[in-house]
C-alpha cells in the first residue's frame, strides 16, 4: 500500500465512497435496549466535513457507505441529504449496502424476498437468546445488528455460515444476506449514476473495518483507513494521526480537484 499523499492521478474520479464510523465520524455505539423502548447516540460529521464534501460535490458524486439504518443517516446527513451539484449527486448507503438513496429517491437492492422473511424469523429466534452480555438489538431492516460487550457463543450457534454472514466488530454483530453487501451496494449505485450522468463512473472508496472489504474489493481505487486490519487497499490513511481519516481524504481530494481546476484555467 501507497501512503495517501502519493495518491495524485485521480481527475476521472466521479465518485468517492465514505465509511461512517471510524472514518468520518468517532467510533463507538451507546445503545439501550430496554423492553420495547431502543435508545442509541447518534454521532454528526464535523462542520468541515460537511463544507468540504459540499465543495467536492461540484467535481464528483459522493456516497456515505454505512452499516446504520437509513432513517439514521438521513438524519445524521440532512445537511447534505438530496444535494446535487454540477450534476453530482450525494448517495445513502445503509445497511451495508441494503438501503440506497440517490438524491431523495431510493432504489432496489437486489434483496431476495424469501431471505428476507427468513431473516425475520431468525431476529425472533436472536431475541429469545439471554446473555449478560448482550447490550441491544440496533433497528434495521436487510439485516441484524446485536450490540454485545463480548462475544456470546448462543448468538454464534444460531447462524447458518452457507446462509448468513456473521461479523463480529468488537462491539456488535452483524448478522445479513451475503449476497447484499457494500461490495455489491456500491455497483449498484454505479450502475445507477452511469444511467443518470451517461458517463463511465470510476470510485474510490476508504473503509476500516472488516463489513468494507467488499466495498474495498469493488473500488477502483480503495483507500485503507486502518492498514494493520485492511492490508490489500491501495492506500492508506496512518491510523496514528489525530484526524479522523475520512477527513485527511477528502482535504486532499479536495486540493487535487482544485488543481486540476487551476491547470484547466492557465
């Protein structure tokens, strides 16, 4: 992997792909879950981000790429949510790759309709399981998010692996459809913007966890924002700065669009 300030090529870029939690925003979910009331902490995206993305718009499309709900990022992005410039659009895609909104209207994932009523019973038969560990069950439609303090092997014994996915993050399971992931989300939307735009849609992409290998995998340019978990992007954004790095990328791709501009006017 190439540190990020090498990346300089990057003028048929028309699309930059941003994870959420760790990468644009701190990482870290307080949920509660008690009898039938969900409470968890929602966490907003700097004013820089949000200026900055704003003035990218006017050179590529931009997409948030995240694990939460759609209502959640709707709410967490509202200051960008149905934004076009220069005929860009900012895209939502939620529940890593189960949920997607290009300007206000949102469109089909793919989804298996007998996976997903299968995926309801097994959110009933997840809720029956008892742990002291088990923290809450986060709302999403596609697929199933249970915040744990640590792993629970009865949540693990209910997962068929040839039908589920199962990722354990530290701090939640991820339990959905493997053939439903930001991967297969992200060509999706470029399959959607090369509609709309008639143009050839190139992506770059930063994640840092396990849930954005197949978004990484899909990218044409993939960015590592942790390069001791995700080692076969090709950059990196050193997790040692005290920048978030979904910031770090796109200052930069800011600065490289700008002299792209600069050169065009000379």
């Amino acid at each position: 992997m190439k540190h990020i300030d090498e990346l300089f090529e990057i003028g048929d870029v028309n699309l930059i792909v941003f994870d959420v939690d760790g990468v644009i925003v701190p990482r870290g979910t307080k949920i509660l879950e008690k009898e039938s009331l969900v409470s968890y902490n929602l966490k907003f995206p700097s004013k820089e981000f949000i200026e900055i993305v704003y003035e990218l718009l006017s050179y590529s499309n931009i997409a948030i790429s995240s694990g939460r709900n759609m209502l959640t990022l709707k709410t967490v992005f509202a200051e960008l949510f149905g934004q076009e410039r220069n005929g860009n659009h900012f895209v939502m895609q939620a529940e890593n790759g189960g949920r997607i909104s290009i300007g206000p209207d949102e469109i089909g994932a793919g989804h298996n309709p007998d996976y997903i009523r299968g995926l309801s019973l097994l959110r009933s038969k997840l809720r029956k399981v008892e742990h002291e560990h088990i923290i809450g069950h986060e709302p999403k439609e596609t697929f199933i998010t249970i915040h744990c303090h640590d792993r629970v092997p009865g949540i693990e014994e209910l997962i068929d692996r040839n039908t589920h996915y199962l990722i354990w993050n530290g701090e939640a399971y991820d339990i959905g459809d493997p053939n439903i992931t930001k991967g297969t989300g992200l060509q999706r939307v470029k399959q959607v913007l090369g509609e709309k735009t008639g143009k050839k849609i190139k992506a770059i992409a930063i994640g840092d966890r396990h849930n954005d290998i197949d978004l990484l995998k899909e990218a044409d340019i993939s960015v590592s924002a942790d390069p001791k978990l995700l080692t076969e992007a090709d950059y990196f954004v050193p997790d040692d700065l005290e920048e978030l790095p979904g910031i770090v990328l796109a200052r930069h791709l800011l600065k490289k669009y700008r002299e792209i501009d600069s050169y065009t006017m000379i």
